[in-house]
C-alpha cells in the first residue's frame, strides 16, 4: 500500500511540474526575452 502511495505522490508531482512549465510558457508568450536567448545561444561563426 505505501508503493502505491508513493507511486501517486510521484505521479501528481510530474504533472505538477508539466503544468507549472505550461503555465509559465504562457506567462512568457508576450515577452521578448525568449527571443533575446535564442539568438544569444547561437554561435556567431
């Protein structure tokens, strides 16, 4: 019984997360600083 408690717990934290990363995409739809780090990641040569 507590493996499958822990395997629940385990369960709602990744979903927690999914969403937490889905909620600040949207977040971050309107700004530009995504935009700044994707030309900053690319190598200038």
């Amino acid at each position: 019984m507590i493996k499958s408690m822990q395997s629940g717990v385990s369960g709602l934290m990744v979903h927690k997360t999914k969403m937490d990363v889905i909620a600040n995409n949207i977040a971050n739809v309107n700004t530009n600083v995504s935009i700044v780090v994707l030309f900053q990641s690319r190598p200038l040569a």
